[in-house]
C-alpha cells in the first residue's frame, strides 16, 4: 500500500524534483490564444443510411418524416415510396431499420477559408442501436447566427461494438457515436477583426498577474515601451502594424518570445472515482497531528453435527458454531510541523500506510481544519 501511495503522490513530486535550479521559459504561443482566432461551433440535423437493420425502425416518427422530406425534394413519388416501406406490422408506419436521425457537431478553426475540410462528430438520437457502416447523407451546418458555414457527407468511423447472444453482452465504446475525419467541407469565412483592428487581444489560458506582468514586459522590452498594454489577468492588448504581412510577420516574432510565467496556485486534485490524488509543488500545510485507522470485524461459522448418547434418546443436529473477531490496527500518529513541503506530505501518510480512499479522507480533513494552504478539487 505504501508503494501505491508514492507512485500516486509522485505524478507531482516528480515533476518538482527534475525541475532544474533554474526556472525555465516558455514561449508567449504556449501561454496565450489570439482572441481573433477563436473556433466557433457548428450544429446540424441529419440522416444515416446503409446501417444493417441497426436504426431507428418505425417508432421514431422525425426520422420517418424526414426520409419522406428527402424523397419529395429528390423528386421521388411519395406515393410508391410508403407502398414499399410500410407493413401491417408497424401499423401502417414507416419500417426504416437502416436509416437513423443523428445530430452532426463540429468545430469551425479560426481563420478557416472556403474549401477546407474540417472533422466532424456525428451521434444517434433515436432508437438506433449502432451507426457502424452507415454513411450520413448531405448535411448543412449552422451556426448560432443560423447561417450555413459548411457541408457535410461522408462514410462514419464508428469503433464501438456492442454484442449480445445467449444472455450475454459485451460493449467495447459507445456504437452509436462515430466522427467523419475531414466530412465537412467549409462553405463561409467568419468575419475576424485581425486585419483590421487596431490592437489584438491575446488571452492567457490561465489567468495569472504575474504571468501577465512577465509578458507586457518581454513584449515591450523587446519592440518599445507602450506596444503592449494590460488590460487585467486574462487579456493584453498589442498594437500591431496596419499592413496585413507586417501584422502576421509581427506576431510571429511576438509569438516566439520567451516569458517567464508565474508559479501556479496551491492546489490538490482528487479523483474520487479512481482513487487518483496529484498534488502541485506549492502545496503547504500548517501545524497539524493526524491519525487513521480503521476496525475490521471478521465472522466465521462452522457447521458441526451433534450426536447424542446411544441410550440418552435424542435426536442427530446440525449446530453452527459463530466465532467473531475485531481487529483495530494500531496505526501510529503523525504531526504536520508549520509549513511542509510535498515531499514531506508525502512521507507522513506513507506511514499511516493510507488506502486511496483514506488519503482522500485525510486531506479533505486537512482542508475543513483549516490546515491545508491549498485549493482542494474533488472530481
């Protein structure tokens, strides 16, 4: 257990103990987005056909509408169309167990240009059971404007399977989700202000004043004081050149700035479904005593006959015999002193010998005492 325990803790200690002595940098790319180049998401309503006999069927009724929607704009007589897939059985409904409705996603890139293909996610919203070989037909996708950005067609890529036969099921991935690698062709550009705004915003990914500080400061040490002006821990705004190739050839070198970023805050994520504890560098924890143990109680039985005398009269009978044992371990209490570092965390609950699920209970602990100088994230 306490070998489970290191391994667990050292996702951070490691990363403390190979940290050179000293900080390193990191380009402004790695810190910042451009504000201009932001993705925006794309939505869409369509079908999936050639699936074999593992679709909607005839209970879902849109899917049904929407194959009698397709077949009158493709000139097809609705007509002959409902003689050929209606039966008794289905109540005079549409029996289309190789169709099925899916909702198709996807992320338009900043800057994307008519032409290029972009990947799209595509899932079942109806009774189909698996979209493995269908091929979804020509789809528009919108915008949250309600205008069309791109089209999309193509055959799916579905990895799940999902088997079942002699009361047996086995499921590997989801069958009813799959993704289109380039099925979606872009139709329009989204407006962007990178050629024509007179500042451009990059946003840091995790806000931080100090990392801000550091990057108004590179940027201005390196093109003139003024260039680059805070606007708060998120945002800088940077005046860039008027011409166009100017601009791009600016922020590529703007880009490649090396900044020193600030340290991150204290912080202990728990993962309470796997067990999984990762504890940052700047973790630290007051004057502090704890102790953990836990009472197990074991009960065993044993079934005995008992046989009476040959002249005493009575009766063969099954006896059961209970013998019940308390175990309390007799784990030792450890003292936090003011101000311990990771690597002294990790040593004290080693040697309690905490299981995952007591670790989690010790630092939650930790933290309602007050004791823990850290932000503690349960997911």
């Amino acid at each position: 257990m306490k070998r489970w325990i290191s391994t667990v803790l050292a996702v951070a200690g490691l990363a403390m103990a190979l940290l050179p002595t000293t900080a390193r940098a990191d380009r402004i790319k790695d810190l910042t987005t451009v504000a201009a180049k932001r993705t925006n998401q794309l939505i869409g309503y369509g079908l999936v056909v050639g699936l074999q006999g593992t679709g909607d069927g005839a209970d879902v009724s849109f899917t049904a509408q929407s194959m009698k929607a397709m077949l009158g704009r493709m000139g097809v007589a609705l007509e002959g169309a409902l003689a050929d897939f209606e039966t008794a059985s289905s109540g005079g409904k549409m029996d289309i167990k190789n169709v099925a409705a899916v909702m198709i996603t996807a992320e338009l890139p900043g800057f994307a240009k008519p032409g290029q293909k972009i990947d799209i996610n595509v899932s079942a919203i109806g009774k189909a059971t698996a979209l493995r070989g269908g091929s979804l037909l020509l789809t528009s996708l919108r915008g949250v404007d309600g205008e069309v950005y791109a089209l999309a067609q193509g055959a799916l890529t579905a990895t799940g399977i999902d088997a079942a036969a002699a009361g047996t099921k086995v499921a590997i991935g989801v069958p009813t989700s799959a993704r289109v690698p380039g099925g979606a062709t872009v139709e329009r550009m989204v407006d962007s202000p990178f050629a024509t705004a007179e500042q451009l915003i990059l946003n840091i990914r995790d806000g931080d004043f100090t990392t801000m500080s550091a990057i108004v400061s590179a940027i201005n040490s390196r093109f003139g004081a003024g260039v680059a002006q805070a606007l708060d821990s998120v945002s800088v705004a940077v005046r860039a050149p008027a011409d166009l190739s100017q601009r791009v050839a600016f922020m590529s070198m703007v880009e490649n700035i090396d900044v020193q970023p600030g340290e991150p805050p204290a912080r202990v994520v728990v993962n309470s479904r796997t067990g999984t504890v990762v504890i940052s560098r700047n973790v630290r924890v007051s004057a502090a005593a704890v102790s953990h143990g836990t009472i197990s109680v074991a009960i065993s039985a044993t079934n005995e006959i008992s046989q009476p005398n040959p002249l005493a009269g009575g009766q063969t009978a099954g006896v059961q015999n209970a013998e019940v044992a308390v175990n309390e371990p007799n784990k030792p209490m450890f003292l936090f002193q003011p101000g311990v570092d990771l690597r002294q965390i990790v040593d004290a609950v080693n040697q309690v010998g905490a299981s995952p699920s007591a670790l989690i209970a010790i630092l939650e602990a930790l933290k309602t005492s007050g004791s823990l100088r850290a932000e503690l994230l349960v997911i």
